[in-house]
C-alpha cells in the first residue's frame, strides 16, 4: 500500500501525460507524393515545454516533435493548415498560443514547416485583437503571386464600441505579410467549426465562418463581410457548432451550407442557399444523429450519388463516435461506436481522408477530462471495416 501511494505521488509530481495536454488543436496536412500528416499541439505544464509533433497516419510514428520555448503559454490549442510557403512539397502549419511577457500573455500565431518542424516565422496581432489564433486557414491565391494566402481569425474588442467583434487577418504566403483583414459586427458568440471555402463570383472567392449563432459569408478578394445569417426564432438559443458544403444542389452555381446546431444540448440540422444565403427547407428523410455534434467534415462521395457526403463527430457520447450522412437527403449512411475503453468520450475536431493506396480513413478527437485525460489525442480508424488503426497521441 505504501509502495503504491510512493508511485502515484512520483507520477503526479511529474506532470501529466502528454496525453494530458492536448487540447484539441490538429490538423491535416498535404505531403509530396505521400499520405497527408496529422498535426498535433500538446501544451506546456509546471517547466516542460508544449510539443508539435507530426504524425504518420500508416503507422502512427512521429515525422518530427518540436518542442516550443518556455515562454509559450496554451501552447497548441489551435493548429491549421496553411499551404506550402517555403515550396519544399509539404503543407506548412500554424500554432495558435501566448508568450509570457511579465503579467501579460499576448497572443501570437506560429508558423512551422511541415516536412521537420521548423520554426518558419512568428504573426503578431493588432492592439485590438485579444484572442489571435481562434481558427487558421489555407486561402486560395488571392494576389496573383502564384502563392497561396492563409487566414488567421481573432475575436476583437473595439474602445469605440461594446461587444466583442470577429476579425480574419489575411497573409501573403509568399512574403507573410498582413494584406488586411476582414472584421464583421454581427457576431453573437466564440469562433466555431473550421472557415469553408467556397466559389464565388470570378475571382472573388468566398469563405464561410460560424461565430456563436451566426454564419458569415466573405469576400477574400474585396476583404468584406458579404452575408451574414443569424439564428432566430426555434433557433434562436442554438449555437452552431459545425458547418460543411454540401455541392450545388440546385443548379445555380453556388454551393449550399449545412450548419450543425446545439440547440439546448439537442441536435438540429439547417441548410442556407448558396446563392440567397437564407434558410432552405431541408428533405424529408433528414436523420439526427443522438445527440449534438461538434464538428462536420467533408467525406466524398460515401454513397455513389454524386453528391458529396460528411461525417460529423459527436459532442460527448458513449454510444456513436462518428456518424455519416448523405450530403443530398441527410440520411444517416453509417455510425462508428465509441471504443470501449474510451467511454464517455468528449469529442472535437474530425477529419475523413482517403489517400492513395489506403483505405478511407476517419479520424476522431477525444478531449475527455478526468479518467480519461491521458488517452486525449486522435483517433485514427479504416471506415469500411470501422476498426481503429492509430492512436495519435496518447503515450
């Protein structure tokens, strides 16, 4: 009994598991002529550094682990994509944290290359923007420079006005600089869900953004809020929680958005036209999945229709994990169940690839606190058999 307590008082002493500090933040990123890697932030604890570590999605070892400076605080919560700006063939990341400057923590965004990790630059925000780095993104090439931009979003508080703004500062990928910023003042709530891309007008490429209760629509080129959907009525009280394309689906050149709503800890779906950026009447054979969700993805074709499908993951749950729908009828194609040793699970950001010469894989966030803290990561399974393959993370 003695020797036990000794043992779990030198692990506590310790610190937590890495395992432990993950947060959620990972992303998805393109290699040359490779399976694309899944990028993971873990955060410092108590003198140990926060890591970025590259993941094998075949095999599950690490590319590369990168440790941040000491200063770094909340160190890797949000990780995204950014394209490939030093053109060596792999996607570049960003890392969303805080340095540590006397009693202050300002936010700054890392950026890092994804073939080793190494530290590529640093972004700073503006005065008036307090949380830097709530959701990071690859844009299109907006300059004509033959360059990719990427999208780094803050929430913004203004001295002149009450309330809480949304700003997306826009960078060059060639040279990093800050091209501008899009800011909107219809927000109602935090950053949610990943920015989609989507086609607009010639050469006036939009991206679509959920902030709370409300959907924003920008214009990347002119770098303006060009819609703004806010929920009301039924939905009023609802948050939205994920957001995907799901195609033209009627013809007109513009692809319609389904949002994923928590509505009072209830599932709703609700699906905005493309074009109008107003409230379409979903199908009649919508399926809900249990409960809400916390995050949509884009999967394909599932169901050989045409019609691209998604996968959402789900909030918490210790039935289904990973539930699949028709993006044409919002039929339920197919449910993964939480692992066993992983219930109740707190879900996050997902993700659905299939890369070449593999099978299609879903991957799933546990965020889960207390009991099973050090099995947080990322959950790697085959979709047509639905067994689980990798385990990112957890070690």
């Amino acid at each position: 009994m003695i020797l036990a307590c000794l043992a779990l008082l030198c692990a506590t002493a310790s610190g937590p598991t890495l395992a432990q500090r993950f947060q959620g933040g990972f992303t998805l990123a393109a290699a040359k002529d490779k399976p694309p890697r899944a990028v993971l932030g873990f955060r410092e604890f108590h003198g140990e550094p926060g890591h970025l570590i590259s993941y094998s999605l075949e095999s599950g070892g690490a590319f590369f682990d990168w440790l941040a400076p000491l200063d770094r605080v909340n160190y890797g919560r949000r990780v995204g994509a950014i394209g490939d700006l030093d053109g060596d063939g792999f996607e570049d990341v960003a890392v969303g944290c805080s340095v540590q400057r006397a009693s202050n923590e300002s936010p700054i965004v890392e950026l890092h290359s994804g073939r080793n990790g190494d530290l590529l630059g640093l972004l700073e925000p503006e005065l008036d923007e307090t949380a830097f780095g709530e959701c990071i993104a690859a844009l299109p090439d907006l300059d004509g420079d033959g360059k990719p931009e990427f999208l780094v979003g803050a929430n913004m508080h203004s001295p002149l006005k009450k309330g809480s703004f949304a700003a997306y500062a826009i960078y060059s990928g060639a040279t990093r600089a800050r091209l501008g910023r899009i800011v909107s003042e219809s927000t109602s709530g935090l950053m949610q869900g990943a920015i989609l891309l989507l086609p607009g007008p010639a050469d006036h490429p939009w991206a679509a953004h959920a902030t709370g209760g409300s959907v924003l629509r920008m214009d990347l080129r002119s770098m303006v809020v060009e819609q703004s959907f806010v929920l009301d009525g039924e939905f009023a009280s609802g948050q939205v929680s994920g957001l995907c394309s799901l195609g033209d689906q009627d013809g007109d050149g513009h692809e319609e958005v389904l949002l994923a709503l928590n509505l009072n800890g209830q599932h709703r779906w609700l699906e905005l036209d493309g074009k109008s950026w107003t409230q379409r009447k979903l199908p009649a054979s919508a399926e809900a999945p249990a409960g809400p969700l916390a995050w949509l993805a884009r999967a394909g074709d599932l169901d050989g229709d045409g019609t691209p499908d998604f996968v959402g993951e789900r909030t918490y749950t210790d039935g289904d994990l990973l539930c699949a729908f028709s993006g044409k009828s919002l039929a339920c194609l197919r449910k993964l169940p939480v692992p066993a040793d992983l219930k109740p699970l707190t879900g996050g950001p997902c993700g659905f690839v299939h890369p070449a010469g593999m099978p299609a894989l879903a991957l799933a966030t546990c965020c889960s606190t207390l009991t099973l803290a050090g099995k947080r990561g990322v959950y790697v399974f085959d979709w047509e058999k639905g067994a689980l393959l990798q385990a990112l993370g957890p070690r």
